[in-house]
C-alpha cells in the first residue's frame, strides 16, 4: 500500500478542516446543553466551581420552600387571631350592655296584702306569718277565713246541737248521725259511749 503525499498546503487545509469540526463539535453540545463547560476536560476549574454552585442553589431552593410553608401557617395563624379578637369584641359589647341595663324586676304580680319591708330584690318583707298559705297566686296573712288553724270547738260548716231524752248512762247507746254537727252530752257522768247503728262515737262529755 502506498502511501498518499500531501503537500503542505494540503495537510494545512485538512488540519483546520478537523479543527472547524471539532468546534463545530462543541458548540452544538454547549447550544444543547446551555453550559459552556460541561465536563472537567473543558474547563476543570470552572467545572467544579458550576457544580458547587448548583448543588448550593438545590439547597436554597428548598429553603425557600419551606420559608413559604411557614409564611402559609403564620397567615393561618394571624386568620385565627383576627377571628378569636372580633369574638372577644363581640363578648364586651354584651358585657358592656349587661353592666348599663337596669338590675331589678318587673311590675309585681297582684298580692291581696301589703307586705312591710318588702323590697324589689326581696319580697319577703320583716313580717312573719305563723301556717300562711299562697292560693291561687294571693297571699294570705292568717286572719279568719285565711289561714287560721281549725280547733276543737269549731263548727265547720254545721250548726251546734244538743242531746234530747233520757240522759246517758254507762249502759246508754245514743242512736245519732253526726254529719256537720256538735252534739254535747246531757249530763257529766257519762263516762262511756259506743257505737249504735254505724254512728261513729267518741268517749267523753262532748265528742264531735
């Protein structure tokens, strides 16, 4: 095989045809790629500076997003402040018209009696009554008719009577209805009294 000649002028032109290449190479990567250097055989120095320099940018950036997320929670937090602030405005308007309205009560219901001492914060009064009673709303103070206590020897609702005929003895059955009526003994020495056609006696000189 023979070898091929070139002149100098030859060889001149391929080699700078093989450098045009080689650049036309290099660019087309750095137009791809964005980068001037992309590897350590470019530019070794400025290679790693770039590589440094990203792996810093990385860590940045996700500061940054946390940065955001806390921004996001304190505007959460100043939302709810905002709200709990506005609530308690709301709760000193009402305690503020708590404090200016009038303490006290509404216009009595009616009452038969005056009551002495009784005030509107205590309608109680100084005066005591002794069984009183409230019916229907009216306050009785313990006259007759209201709540005096009933005794012995008052009629209710009858008329008194007496005892007529033979006066009793120890062995006498009175034959009587006592329904609403006061029925005496005739004599002081009637000691025992029984019952006689489902009238139901006492003993005593006077029974009821």
């Amino acid at each position: 095989m023979s070898n091929i000649v070139l002149s100098a002028s030859v060889r001149q032109n391929l080699l700078s045809l093989q450098s045009t290449a080689d650049l036309l190479a290099t660019t087309q990567q750095r137009l791809a790629t964005g980068k001037k250097v992309n590897t350590a055989l470019d530019n070794p120095t400025n290679f790693f500076t770039a590589q440094g320099l990203d792996n810093r940018a990385s860590d940045i950036s996700n500061l940054l997003d946390g940065i955001n997320n806390g921004v996001q929670v304190l505007q959460a937090a100043n939302t709810g402040i905002t709200s709990l602030q506005k609530l308690i405005d709301s709760a000193k308007s009402i305690a503020n018209q708590a404090l200016q309205t009038t303490v006290g009560y509404s216009t009595k219901s009616n009452v038969s009696t005056t009551i002495p001492g009784a005030t509107p914060a205590d309608l109680r009064g100084t005066t005591s009554f002794t069984s009183a009673i409230a019916s229907s709303n009216v306050l009785y103070d313990g006259t007759v008719g209201g709540t005096t206590a009933a005794t012995l020897t008052t009629t209710l609702g009858g008329t008194p009577g007496t005892l007529t005929g033979t006066a009793a003895t120890g062995t006498t059955y009175v034959n009587a209805t006592t329904t609403g009526v006061v029925i005496n003994a005739a004599t002081t020495s009637a000691t025992v009294l029984s019952t006689a056609n489902g009238g139901a006696l006492t003993a005593g000189n006077a029974f009821a």
